[in-house]
C-alpha cells in the first residue's frame, strides 16, 4: 500500500496508524501485551505512544549509576508521572505537564487497563439489573461446564438494551420469546458500557429470533393443522362407511319391520348426508389453512432471502470503497458469501412455492373425487331405498293376506265342528 523501502513509506505508514490503522481491532491488537503487562511504548522522549490503560513518562537511564533502565518496574524505582489515556500521546513533559528528573533522558511505557468484560448478572428466571446491554444466552459450554461471556457470543445469543435502567427478567419473554440453546438451562450477562454490540447488529440479532419464533410457531401450527386433517379424514370414511349400498343388506325370511329398519329412514338419511357434508367442508377449511401458513412460512423466507441479497451487494460497495487491505477482504468475502447464501435461498423458496401450489391442487382434487363418490353411493342407496320400501310393503300385504286366509280357515273350521256337534246332539235327542 505504501511502497517496501523508503523513508516516504515509512512515513505514509506511520501517518496512516496514527490516523487510521490504530483504530482496526487486528493492528491494534498486535501492539497490546495479552497477558496485559506493561510494555515499552515510546523509547525515547518525543516520540508517539498508542496506550489504551495508564502511560508512564520516566528515565531511560538510571540516575545513580547511568545505564540504561530495562524493565517499568526499575523505571518506577525513580520518580514518574503518569496519565490514563486511550488514544496517541507524545512521550515528552508538555503532553504530561511535567518532567520528573529533567536532564535526564526519557521512556514511557504503558499499563494496559484490564480488558473489559461483560458480567454474569442472573440466572434463567431470576432478574438481571444492568443499565446496558443484556444477553440471553446457553449456561452450558461445549465441554458441559460453565459457560463464560467468550462462550457466549461464540454459541449465539438474544439481546436487548436495558438503557431505562432497572432490572430485565433473564427469560424468553424478555426477548421477544427467544430461545438460543434449546431443552438447557440458560443465563445472562450484562454490558453496562455497551461495548460489544452495536445497535445495528441488536436489531439483526432480534430479527433473526423473531423470525425463528414465527417459523417454529408456525411449524406446530402446522403440524396441529395436520393432525386435525388426518383426524377430519378419519372422521369422513367412517361416515362414509354409514352410506352402505342397500344391496349388501340381507333379508332373508326376516319378517317386514325388521328388513326396513335395516335401511335407513328419510330423517336417518338427511342426517348422515348433513353430516358428510360438515365434515368435507371442515376438510376444506383445514387444507385451506394449512397451505396458507406454508405460503406465509415460504413468504418469510422470500424476504430474508432479499434481505441477505441487500446485505451482500452493500458488501460489495464497501469492498469497492474500501482503502484498507483487511476491510476490503473482509467485506469481499461477506459480498461473496452472502450472494450464494442469498441464490441458494431464493432458489429454494422457488421450489418450495412450486411444491406447496402443487400439494394443495393435489389435495383438493383428491377431496372432489371423494366427495363425488360419496355422493354417488348415497344416490344410489336413496334409489334402492325405494324400491326395498315397494318389497317391504309387498310382503306386508302377503302376510296380511296370509293372515287373514288362516283366520277365515280356522272361522270355518270351528262353525263345520259346531254343526256337526249340533248334529249329533239332535239324533240323540230324536232317538
């Protein structure tokens, strides 16, 4: 960027780290001591120091016996001053508003501040009192112990800003119903400066869980819809079973009332049809529903699937517009990724919405067959309803006349008995 050899590079390098390159977490951490020890920042007096903690401004050179001092705790032997600071400062007395030793050369050396931390502030249930930024997230790490802030923004998280101060329930209500780590136990954390997520990426981060929660609320709903088909199904071919042809019903030498109580009556007929009726119409209503909530579902995804397309080709201007190498790669491989993220999805959504209009015509076609057949069945056992009704009377009237026959039979019979009684009694009488 700024040339290998020179003094021009040099210096275009040392003016792009005190303007801009100090500020990029991956420079300016290289620079910092991670065991936080303090480290020599300015060799000699004048010169620049970055120090995020405490700077010291003391001798390079002891004053007893002139050699040079090696360590910050032999330079803190001899008077110092010192500043708390989080951005550049000139190693020299002006910047610290006096010189200790004067005549004597200078150092300076920086006491990194300990790195900050989010704090454990309640368990799952319990109410966190932060007056910053809270995260809802898994109490369990990878290796099944105690999960700590680094374990946390690793696994995923919810969020909210406490900003009103007070306290935040640490449960899912709290945020918008939220569940990072699913059938475990969780926690929360409390950022009172605010300092690892910015406002921006709160909002992605609640998006994502709203959508997450829409897309599992639908699911069991949708899965509640189809049990409720499967049970409408059921309910529908057990009254279809009640539309038996009348020809399958036996007769035998049964006598007339119990052969006709075997078909039903008009009221019995009418109830049944209403009935089938009810239940391919609340048939209807839940395939109407169900595929209403997977195009609702498929929606959804559509517009995530625009909002990654958005995100990416913002990444590719900041790319384009980017001077500095690490944030230009960076944000070429965020464009790059998030536009086969963002293909792959709207692919997917296409074959979704295809597939959903598909089952759906498929279903209701599969519904209009088997209305029609029902209907057919109970036109056919209405037709041969009536001609069982004509038999039914017909052997009513054989037994009728049958009866009738055996009755006159045995009039006859008793009125032939009395006159031959009435015949003898009058011979005896005579003789």
């Amino acid at each position: 960027m700024f040339g290998r050899n020179g003094a021009a590079s040099l210096m275009q390098a040392k003016e792009h780290w005190k303007g801009v390159g100090y500020k990029n977490p991956v420079y300016a951490d290289s620079v910092v001591d991670k065991d936080n020890k303090p480290f020599k920042c300015a060799a000699k007096a004048n010169e620049s120091c970055k120090c995020p903690g405490t700077m010291w401004f003391g001798v390079a050179v002891r004053p007893d016996t002139k050699g040079p001092v090696e360590t910050f705790d032999e330079m803190r032997e001899w008077k110092t001053v010192s500043q708390e600071t989080d951005d550049w400062q000139s190693c020299n007395a002006v910047d610290f508003g006096s010189d200790p030793l004067p005549g004597l050369d200078k150092q300076c050396y920086c006491e990194v501040k300990p790195a900050y931390e989010a704090s454990r502030c309640a368990e799952e249930g319990d109410d966190c009192a932060c007056n910053g930024h809270v995260y809802f997230a898994t109490k369990v790490n990878g290796n099944k112990g105690l999960a700590d802030f680094d374990d946390v923004l690793e696994a995923g998280f919810a969020i909210t800003d406490a900003a009103g101060g007070g306290s935040v329930s640490c449960s899912s209500e709290s945020f918008k119903n939220a569940d990072p780590a699913p059938g475990t136990a969780k926690q929360c954390f409390c950022d009172d400066r605010k300092t690892f997520t910015s406002p921006e990426a709160i909002t992605t981060v609640m998006d994502y869980w709203t959508e997450q929660t829409m897309y599992s609320s639908a699911e069991t709903e949708i899965t509640t819809i189809a049990q409720e088909a499967t049970k409408a199904t059921k309910y529908e071919a057990e009254y279809a079973k009640t539309v038996t042809l009348v020809s399958d019903v036996e007769y035998g030498e049964a006598d007339s009332t119990a052969a006709s109580c075997q078909v039903c009556d008009k009221e019995c007929a009418t109830d049944t049809e209403m009935t089938i009726t009810r239940e391919i119409e609340k048939q209807k209503t839940v395939i109407t529903k169900k595929y209403s909530k997977q195009k609702e579902i498929n929606k959804q995804k559509k517009i995530v699937a625009e909002n990654k397309k958005v995100e990416s080709q913002q990444n590719c201007v900041y790319a384009q517009k980017s001077h500095d190498p690490a944030q230009k790669k960076k944000y070429l491989q965020q464009c790059q990724s998030l536009q086969v993220e963002s293909s792959k999805l709207i692919s997917e959504v296409e074959i979704e919405r295809t597939t959903i209009e598909e089952s759906e015509r498929k279903e209701e076609q599969v519904l209009v067959e088997e209305t029609t057949e029902v209907l057919r069945q109970k036109q056919e056992k209405t037709v041969t309803s009536t001609k069982v009704t004509e038999i039914n009377k017909s052997k009513l009237k054989e037994q009728e006349s049958s009866r009738i026959t055996k009755e006159t039979e045995e009039r006859i019979s008793l009125i032939k008995n009395k006159i031959e009684t009435e015949r003898i009694e009058t011979q005896k009488i005579s003789q």
